[in-house]
C-alpha cells in the first residue's frame, strides 16, 4: 500500500515507517493519522514483519508535533473527537502485539511525544528534543501524554513537563526514563535496527504476551496484574516455543523459534 505521508520500507522481517512530511517538521496532521492507523493494522495482520520501526524524514524532526493550523477552529465536541482519533491509533501502536522502536532523529513535541510513548521502546539521537508544550497553546495534550508521561517518568517529572510546557534534551530524558537509550545522529537507525534484531531473536510468543502482560498490568493493581502474567505464563507453557527454547538451552545450542 502507498501512502501519501509515511514511507513504509521492509528489510527482512523489520518494517521501517518514516512519516514524511519534513518541510513541516513531520508534524502530525489528519491524513497522518489516518495513515498511520491503516498502515500499522497492515504490518498487525502481516506475518513476515516481526517488528517496527518508526521515525521521522530529515534531521531536523522525529514529530515536531501537530498541525496547529487544524486546532483553530475545533469546537469542543470536535475537539473530543480529534483526540479520540489520535488516541486509537497510538493504542494501536502501543498494543501491537509486535515491538515498536521510535528511533527519535529531533523535535520529539506535543503529538511527536505522545507518539514516541506509544512505541515500545524509545532510541534517541544525541540531537533529540522532547516535550509536552500544549499547555503554551491553552490546551492540554490529547493523544495519551498527560497519562503514559507519568507512567513512564513520574507523576512530578510528568506534571513539571505538562504545566510548563518544557522541553529536554536526549540526555535529560534519558536521565528520567523517557527514553532508553541515546545514540549519535549517525548511529540512530542502525542502533534502531540492530535492537529490533536482538528481540526478533527471542521466542516470538513470548515476546508478545511479555509486552501484553506489561501493557495489561499498568491498568490494574498488582494482584491483578500478577493474575495477568500467570495466566499468560501458562499459556507460554502450551507453546512448542518453550519446548524448543527449553530444550535448547539445555542441549547448549540456539533455539529455532517457530512462533508456534
């Protein structure tokens, strides 16, 4: 499928999607949205793709943030609604079922952190910038930030970012877990890559109901979430996954995971 804002590029079982619009920093838009929600259900649904990537085009922007001439005129059922629509495709990002590397190549704002805190796992270059600067517009963030900010880095880092609307470095958002790792520019997309191959190497299974055990278990209390991870556990036992990761390890060789 060809999209009129995302480059979507598959190396051997690693999609790479590149929002597209550098001329305006990446900067999220209805179209973008869109597109973004029909390609991930794409590589949801395609059993040759095991992980994604997702970055932005240029040097300058991952996502500089969202197209602020299309929040002039919303009113507030509108307003709601657009929200709404951001979010379902960021939960579809966060709840893929396949890991999601946000290789962060520049502004990281507003929508662009928001979308980056979908994603699984968050590299960023040396010359990254994040933030939540909604608060400057007289709204708040609406694609998820004022809830998988806190969860990521605290609710006082989490309402520091918000209500001043500052932005951090790639080193300070290392410092508070907003991010993984930190990378030269140079390296991103490989370092990227090379992370998305040590995770396709493991049980694919069990790749997935660990993220879904992680994912599920935020919403919850701890006793519930312990419930979780048993029951996905058990499930994990009726795999031939773990009869050949267990046999494996054994026997003192690679596994040869079938996904099965």
């Amino acid at each position: 499928m060809s999209y009129e804002t995302l480059l979507v590029e598959k190396k051997d079982n690693i999609a790479i999607v590149t929002i597209n619009r550098p001329k305006v920093l990446n900067a999220l838009n209805a179209t973008v949205i869109e597109e973004l929600g029909k390609a991930f259900t794409e590589l949801k649904n395609d059993p040759e793709v095991g992980a994604v990537i997702l970055t932005g085009a240029g040097e300058k922007a991952f996502v500089a943030g969202a197209d602020i001439s299309g929040l002039v005129e919303l009113n507030p059922l509108e307003g709601k609604e657009f929200a709404e629509k951001g979010q379902a495709v960021f939960n579809l990002i966060e709840n893929l079922g396949k890991p999601v590397i946000a290789a962060i190549n520049g502004f990281a704002l507003g929508g662009g952190c928001e979308l980056a805190m979908a994603c699984t796992i968050r590299i960023a270059s040396e010359k990254a910038k994040l933030g939540q600067p909604e608060v400057n517009l007289g709204i708040i963030p609406g694609y998820g930030g004022t809830q998988r900010l806190p969860r990521l880095v605290g609710k006082g880092r989490a309402m520091e970012l918000i209500l001043t609307g500052r932005m951090v470095d790639a080193s300070e958002a290392y410092q508070m877990g907003l991010v993984n790792k930190v990378v030269a520019p140079e390296k991103l997309l490989d370092e990227a890559i090379e992370m998305a191959k040590v995770i396709l190497s493991k049980g694919p299974l069990a790749v997935k109901f660990a993220m879904e055990a992680v994912n599920r278990g935020l919403e919850v209390n701890l006793e519930e979430g312990l419930k979780i991870e048993a029951d996905l556990f058990g499930i994990c036992c009726a795999t031939e996954d773990k009869v050949e990761g267990t046999k494996a390890f054994l026997e003192k060789r690679k596994p040869n995971f079938k996904g099965k």
